[in-house]
C-alpha cells in the first residue's frame, strides 16, 4: 500500500461530513479533486470503502474501521508536528470550538490577537445551531463552545465574553406607535423564525408565547443572514441578535421596532465541561481570554451601547 496522508485526510473528511461536496467546500478543495484523491484510496483497498445508493453516500462497515485508524494516524502525525514546536518553545497543538451560528459575529474578535501571538496553533471551530453545539460538547469533541443560553441538565463551567441583545426588527420605523398599535401590527404581520433548536428562535418562541400573539403567518429560514435579508426585503419581521446587524441598521435597512419587554438580554458566554483537563493550548486560550476580553469589547464592541 502506498497511500498518503492527503488521502488519509480527505477519506476521513468524507466520512465525517456523508458527502463529497461538503468534504471538498471543507477542506477547500474541488470536488473533482476530492473524488480523485478518494478513488486513488480505494484503489488500495480490495474491499469497498463506500458506497453510493441513490445520491446518497454511506461508509461501509469495512470503511468505518479505515476511518478509525486513518484518524489515529493523523492524530499521531498532528502530535508530532506539535511536539516539535513545543521543543522549540512555541505554543502548539489544536484549538477546537463550536460556535452558535450567531456567535460568529462575535468569537473571531476573541481569537484574532491569541492566534497572531501564537502561529503554531491550529483552529478547527464548527459554527451550528444550539442543539448541535450543546451536543458537540456533551461528547468532549470540542474544548470550549459559544452559546447564548446555557445548556439544562450539563455540568459546565463557563467565561461571560460579551451582553446578547435580543431585538424585534423590521424594514418599517415604528418608533412614534403606540404600544398597542405595536402589538396588533406584530399580530398581523408575517413572524420569521430560525429552524428548530435555535437558540433566537427559542427566544421568540417564548416572547410571543409571554405576550400571547397570535401570528398571521409563520415562515421558517434556516441561518439568520436568510432572516436578515428577509426582514430587509419586507417580507416579515424577527427577533435577532442585535450583534449582527450593525451595518443593516447603520445604513437603516432595518429598524429596531420598540416593544415593552425587549430587548431580551442574555450573555455570550464561552463554556467547558466542568473538571475538563485543559490542554495547554485550551488552558493558554482561557488566560487570553479572561485578561483581553474587556480591551476586546471596548474596541470591537462599544456601538452595542448605541442601541
């Protein structure tokens, strides 16, 4: 046999995501490439690595053991790497991160000084909906993840970076109605809503549920820039993160409709399982964190006040 560690790589990838596309849109390659460097690997292999029924992609049960070791492998090599740098007293190894979709607007402010000082570690952060990230954590597959609700029924410890504001948006300024002309124009107009297991659409859900609104019409988008744009677009109104929408209200492509009980405030936070042996990298990235976010929100984050 006479593989590498490409294809080690890529093979793993397409285990992971089910889907060469994906594999290929994370690793940053084509898809023709992806599907060549898997080709290459399973010309080594009598036995089949995969299978495609339908459209669908499904790893063999033969496949799943190669997927195990050509995980093991990698980890062995990425250790190497990772001594290597640390005999010469650099910082090194893997930061890995999973990130509710919001908090992207929100994490690379905290990463961007602790990776420039520290060149030898390596990033793996998946940006996904409530739900996922809590699960993610549960199984110890990530040292830290970002959420703006902490998860029930987890033991965790937990670093607040940063206030989430929490409001109702619309492409109409609303500002000189009274309250109650707020709530019937609420009540009849078409409420958009991330899919379930966000974390936002949680928030609204609970919101409506408090003022007792009945909405004419629900419509479910599945990443808060499709709501966004949605909002922008006329199409409804939405509770969201006040975090991403800087420019939008800026430029007053949006407005912060003013109704009683908002903005909902609640805190980023970036959390850990409780007794969780740190790395050094995750122990490194925690001190960053705990002696820089208050520089990091004064000089990324002081517009929040504006609003």
């Amino acid at each position: 046999m006479n593989y590498t560690l490409h294809q080690l790589q890529v093979f793993l990838k397409v285990t992971q995501t089910k889907s060469i596309t994906k594999a290929a849109e994370e690793l940053h390659l084509t898809q023709p490439a992806v599907s060549i460097q898997l080709r290459n690997f399973q010309d080594q292999f009598e036995i089949p690595l995969t299978e495609i029924i339908g459209r669908q992609l499904y790893v063999t049960d033969f496949g799943k053991e190669i997927a195990i070791a050509a995980n093991t492998i990698l980890d062995e090599v990425y250790a190497i790497n990772y001594k290597t740098m640390a005999f010469k007293g650099q910082l090194s190894g893997r930061l890995k991160l999973a990130v509710v979709s919001t908090g992207k607007y929100v994490i690379p402010y905290f990463l961007s000084g602790f990776l420039k000082n520290n060149l030898a570690v390596e990033l793996e952060m998946d940006v996904n909906n409530k739900t996922k990230v809590v699960k993610a954590l549960k199984n110890n597959e990530v040292d830290f993840a970002l959420v703006s609700v902490l998860p029930k029924d987890l033991a965790i410890e937990s670093e607040v970076l940063l206030d989430n504001k929490l409001v109702l948006v619309g492409d109409t300024n609303l500002e000189s109605m009274p309250q109650k002309e707020i709530t019937k124009f609420i009540s009849s107009t078409p409420l958009l809503f991330r899919e379930m297991g966000s974390a936002t659409r949680m928030a609204m859900e609970g919101y409506i549920n408090q003022k007792k609104i009945q909405s004419k019409m629900a419509i479910q988008l599945t990443s808060n820039e499709a709501v966004k744009q949605a909002a922008i677009a006329g199409i409804g109104i939405s509770i969201m993160p006040l975090i991403g929408l800087k420019n939008e209200l800026d430029n007053r492509q949006l407005h912060i409709i003013q109704s009683s009980g908002l903005p909902m405030v609640t805190n980023w936070r970036l959390i850990w399982l409780k007794g969780k042996k740190m790395s050094p990298v995750g122990s490194a990235f925690l001190s960053y964190i705990q002696k820089e976010k208050q520089a990091i929100i004064d000089e990324k984050f002081s517009w929040i006040n504006n609003y």
